[in-house]
C-alpha cells in the first residue's frame, strides 16, 4: 500500500472555503480504483493549515497524479493552485498492509 500524506498552506482568505475549493477533486479521487481513502483534516494550532492523509493500492497511485482530475486541480492558476500559500509538502511511503489496524497501545471496549 502507499500511504501519502500532504500538507496543505492555504491563504487565510481561502481557509474557510478549502473544503469546497477540493470538493471535486476529492470526490473523484475518492472513486479512483485503487484508492483506499482521501480524508482532509484541519490543524488544531494552524488553522490554515489542511492535512491530507491518502492511500492507494500499490499501483494506485501513478494513475491518480496522471488522471485529467489530478492534473486540473493542480494546474497553475487553478482554484486550489490559487488558494496556496507555498508548495504542498509531502510524506509518501510503501508500507505493509491493506489498511487500518486497531492501535495496539490503546484498548477501548
């Protein structure tokens, strides 16, 4: 599985709006075969600050950066290239596994 995971700086004027700004994108990545999940979160101490955390199967994720959704939100000039303070910052890994496990530190029944 590849697991990805972006940071997002984005103007204060945009912050609000982000959700809507990527709701397509999000959407239709979502639908992708082989992705596993697209969640966005928001930073607790930087509220302009969105983190994406994704996984793909292992092949997943080359068709994901070539497909016509990826390359128009990323496109110069668009809605979500507009939005940005700076350049995403990215982790992307191949790690084991097919998903989520349960936390082995932390038990709740």
């Amino acid at each position: 599985m590849i697991l990805i995971v972006v940071k997002f700086e984005v103007k204060p004027e945009f912050a609000e709006q982000w959700p809507d700004i990527t709701r397509d994108f999000t959407e239709a990545t979502r639908a992708e075969p082989g992705n596993k999940w697209f969640d966005w979160s928001r930073s607790l101490e930087r509220p302009n600050e969105y983190v994406l955390v994704e996984a793909f199967d292992d092949d997943g994720a080359e068709p994901h950066v070539k497909s016509a959704h990826f390359q128009t939100a990323t496109a110069p000039g668009s809605p979500m290239h507009q939005a940005l303070v700076s350049t995403p910052k990215i982790i992307s890994r191949q790690v084991d596994g097919e998903g989520w496990d349960e936390m082995g530190e932390m038990k709740v029944s």
